[in-house]
C-alpha cells in the first residue's frame, strides 16, 4: 500500500492533523505536482487498506468535502523495503519521507520552538565503517526507533488520562551511506 511516496506523505500529515484531499492539495503538501483527482484517489486508497477514516463530511457546491484522519504510520519492514519494492520506489519513498523530516524542521524553525529548549538535541556524525559496524548502527536506530514508539505510547496515556499538558515534538534519527569523497566533488563540479 505504501509503494507510492504520496500515499506515504498522506499518511504522515493525516496521522499529524485531519485534512481533506483538497486541503492537501491547497497547501501543496504533495511530493511532486497531482491533481485533486489523483490525491482524492491515493486518500481512497488508504481509507479502504484501513490507514485512514473519514471523520466528517461538508458539503460544497454541490459535492461532498471528505475530512480524513490516519490511523497508521507509514511504515515498511525491512523485508519489504528489500524484496517488495523496486530502487526507484525506494528512492521515492525516501525524497518523501526526507523532505517531510525537513519540511517539519523548517517549522519549527520558522515557529521558533527549534531552540526553544535547551535540551533539544540536533547533531550528526560523519564516520567511515565496515560491515560490521553498519550492521551496529542498523541495531541502534531500530532500538531507538522502538523506544521512541514506547515513550510515546506512554506519553499517549499519560495525556489521555490524567490533566498533564502536552505539546508536539518531532524525533527523527538517520544512517546512511554516503558518497565517497570523490563522488562528491564529482558530483559538485558536474552541478556547477
């Protein structure tokens, strides 16, 4: 279902606030350029795979606005991100869910809470490795990633049942393998 990088964005705002296939459209949320015929059809998609729900409906000249609201996170296992999906859907998906991550750190900068704490955390490492220790950098991002799902489930709880204040927080780790140095000035020279 998540073979397509706009069914990925759709997920990853509609899980964030509920929004219609026309407000996605209007505020230009889409990874690429779609009409409003191809978006309503992805959030239909989505609805019948049971990733989203349609919570109200408004009527507007003559047809019917649908409100959706996600119910899953876009997610794909690391077999399917493998076996299932060719390197130009991955290569898709991933523009998408990178220029999300941007996009939410070009809010928060743009709002002024980037900095607002002082505990924030904002850093990364540029490092070369063998084997051995990408497959430990792999672990790590798995164990963070689901520790980060914990803390957030509890925190759900917590909200959800007592009087405890809540605000929105983005937590995005990433591992890579980069270019090789003379791929990179390759790559810059053939860009100038």
């Amino acid at each position: 279902m998540l073979r397509h990088p706009l069914r990925v964005r759709i997920l990853e705002v509609s899980n964030e606030r509920d929004i219609s296939p026309v407000q996605f459209l209007r505020e230009k949320l889409a990874p690429g350029k779609y009409t409003l015929s191809h978006i309503s059809h992805h959030f239909s998609v989505l609805e019948k795979g049971g990733c989203l729900e349609v919570v109200q409906l408004i009527p507007r000249r003559g047809s019917v606005e649908h409100i959706y609201r996600g119910h899953a996170r876009a997610f794909i296992s690391d077999e399917e991100w493998a076996n299932a999906l060719t390197d130009a859907e991955r290569r898709k998906i991933t523009r998408t869910v990178l220029q999300g991550l941007i996009a939410r750190a070009e809010g928060a900068i743009l709002a002024e809470t980037m900095d607002k704490r002082m505990d924030r955390h904002l850093s990364w490492l540029s490092m070369r490795v063998d084997e051995q220790a990408w497959s430990q950098l792999a672990e790590l991002q798995a164990e963070a990633l689901e520790r980060a799902e914990a803390i957030m489930s509890e925190a759900a709880e917590r909200v959800g049942s007592e009087d405890v204040e809540s605000f929105p927080a983005t937590f995005g780790a990433l591992a890579f393998e980069s270019p090789s140095s003379s791929a990179a000035a390759r790559e810059a020279r053939l860009s100038d």
